[in-house]
C-alpha cells in the first residue's frame, strides 16, 4: 500500500469496520465506503452507519479530508435466498458445526465481489475489510484463506491487480480495541462505543461502558469480553508507567 | 457427476445457457434452474427464458420429470454499479481492449456466487454455467482459469465441495448448436431457434433462420455465424451419408 493511493472500505458501521475505517484514513491518501443493505432486521445498523461516519468527520479534521464517497447498495437478494436470523423475526441460534443459523452462506464472497466492481469503476486498487479468523464465529468466508482465495479470484475474473487488506484478520476483540485506541485515541473509542452498532437484536436503548445493546446476544457478549480486556490491559499499563 | 446427483443450471433463457439446460437434463438426475434480473434493458429476455423452459417441458417428458424448482432473483444492484449498455438505453460499443461497454466487471463471479448459495441451501452439488473461452467478447470472467478460481474461492468460503460445469467453454457458436442437436436433436433446436434470446437489443419481431434478433448487433452476429456453420456442417455431412 502507499500513502498516495485510495482504498475502499467495507463499512457497516460496526465495532470492525469502524475500527478498519480508522486504519484506512491512517494509511491512505484517499478513502472511499461502501455498504449493503441486505435486509437487515434493523434498520439501526444503517442509521450508526451514517453516525459513525459523521461523527469521524466531525472529530478528525485531517480524515475528513481523505474520506470521499459513500456507497450504499440494496441487495435484497441475499435476504432472499436465505432463511436465516439476521434478516428475519427469528431467534439466533448456533447449530452443532458452530455456525449460527444467522449464517448467509458466502456473504462476505458477495460483499468482496460487489465491492471489487465498485472499485474496479472507481480506479482503486486496495480494498479492506474487516473480517477475521478470531473471533468469526465459524463464517468460513471470514478467514484468511477463503480472503486470499477470493483476491485471487477477482483478480483473475476482472483482469485486475486488488489487494485485500483484512487488517483484524489475527486480532481477537481485546486486540481490536487496542488498535482503535492505538489510531485514534479515546475520541476514536469513544467515537466507536457510542456510535458503533454489534448488537444482533437492534438494541440502542440499553447503554454499558462499551455501547449499547442488548448485553446477551454473542455479539453483544464478544464486544462487552473484548472491551473488558481492553480496559483491564490499559488499566494495568498505566498502573506500571506510574 | 452422477446419474444420481441434483444440478442447478444458471439459466438466462439465450442459446447458451438453453444448451446447458438441456445437457444438465441429460447428465443429472434432477436439475434447478436459477436466473436473474438485474436490470436489463429488455423484460423479452426473462419472457424467453420462461418460454424455453416451458418449451422444453412440454417437447420432452423425460426431461419435464427431471426439471425442479426455478430460482429467479432480482438483482437491481449489478445496474446500480455499472454504467453499461446492457442496462441502460445506450450504445453498445467496443473499447480497444476488445471489451464491449456492456461489461460488467465480475458480473459472472456475482452469478456463480448466488448460485452456490442457493446451492448450498439445497444440498447441491454441481453448479453449470454455460460461460466460454471462444466467443467471449474479452469478458474476463468467462474464462477457464476464472472459473477454476471462483471454484476454489467457493469451496474453501462455503467449507463445501461444489463442482462448476462448463461444457461449453471450448465450443465455438457452431459447436455449440451441434451440440444442442446432438442431445435433444431437431426438436431440441427449434425450440432454441424459436424461444431463446441473443440479440442485445431485444429485438423479437424480426424473424432470420437461426432466430429472432436484429440481425447486427454483435451477439446477432454471432448467433448468425454459428448457425450458419452448423447448417453447412450439416448438409455436407448429410451429402457425405448419401
């Protein structure tokens, strides 16, 4: 990558992709968004979306002048074809392979197609998402060699030269907190604990010390774990520098 | 593949995709289709496509008994992306790499995803893509090496075992009429003649030998060609048996 090109994010306004939005304006010279609505079964997701991204601007004036456009596509298709969780009145439950029945089979294939034509009309080159091998519950596209086997196929079927960033791709919560403090300092955590959405079941009435949600979800619950460790580590680390 | 196995077909209702149908029918035991409208310019194509299907069930109860659900999705956002003659009321011409302004980058790479995800609701194996290296008009994406990569980049993101079909991807438009002829013989080939869809601007009032279509555009072009060679191929042969 290089401080003079331009990169476009795959943003859904969550804890992950705010924190991939960060490392993006930290590292190129341009950043353009993009994100799908798909049917979600809140709405809210798409509302923190627009916030997180306002709110970004408002508080880092030298990143708001290296965000470019936003682009937000309907693809009611994956909705759809599959029955699952996220985007439909049901309850989430988690099958004996360990993949949640929220599973959209090769969503993020879909989302890294979609956004390689995107950058493809656009002349960029880096595309970054924020998907990982940690903390994935059991989403196979989600993992490192379903990202480099999708780089290589859209490089071949679009005769074109992308690098897929995936830069939480070894990161657990804790660690993804840490990064976002380590880019942008509490008013980027702080940016991301009001703004940011995880919680499965569309809760922004319920406010803890690492956002709102329901509290009981496995996305609410990897995000409170993940940010308890955060807080624990830089509580230890000030202790020792004092 | 196996007598005993389910396929689904990616089935658009022109002369390529009508040709698979009737090769899945011949090598499967139970075949879906699935299609999708995303935008084109002329609603005739999905029209055609229900027609063939018909067509077909109705000429050959063996294959009728084969034919299971039809899938069709709309994907408005492949027109959202691209600025491309297919989709909107514009011209189609051809930029000096070969590649015509209806390209849609990755178009085929979205098609063989959905259809893998739809596949791996349904417990199918085998996805056949009536995609080739010949008259390719320099889409990148219908190539061998493309496939083969998109295979991988399924697999390894759905954890599933999915086999793309290509049997057209060494055949030339002649070819590939011969090979329509070959397994559903004459009645096979009218069907094609008479229903399916070419002609890139929706053209179904003008009546030529090999279909209908305007006669000029590049796909007429090529539909034209390709029958021409096989009807020759055809009276020589019949001359040779005399």
């Amino acid at each position: 990558m290089s401080q003079e090109d331009t990169a476009l994010v795959l943003f859904s306004g969550g804890q992950d992709s705010s924190t991939c939005l960060a490392w993006a304006v930290d590292n190129f010279a341009r950043v353009e968004t993009v994100g799908f609505d798909y049917g979600q079964r809140h709405s809210v997701e798409l509302d923190c979306r627009m916030e997180v991204l306002s709110a970004v601007r408002r508080a880092f004036p030298a990143w708001n002048r290296k965000l470019g456009d936003d682009h937000l596509h309907a693809i009611p298709v994956l909705g759809n074809i599959s029955e699952t969780a996220l985007t439909r009145d049901t309850e989430i439950v988690f099958a004996e392979g360990g993949l949640p029945n929220t599973f959209v089979p090769g969503r993020n294939l879909i989302f890294l197609t979609l956004a390689a034509a995107i950058a493809y009309r656009r002349g960029i080159r880096h595309i970054i998402a924020g998907v990982g091998e940690v903390d994935y519950s059991g989403y196979p596209d989600c993992r490192e060699d379903s990202i480099s086997s999708m780089e290589d196929a859209l490089n071949i079927g679009m005769e074109s030269d992308f690098i897929l960033h995936t830069p939480l791709m070894h990161l657990d919560k804790t660690a993804i907190w840490h990064l976002a403090d380590h880019i942008g300092g509490p008013e980027l955590t702080d940016i991301i604990i009001e703004y940011s959405h995880t919680c499965y079941l569309g809760d922004r009435n319920t406010r803890h010390d690492w956002g709102y949600g329901c509290g009981h979800c496995p996305a609410c619950a990897l995000r409170a774990a993940g940010h308890e460790g955060f807080i624990e580590q830089t509580v230890k680390a000030d202790k020792a520098t004092e």
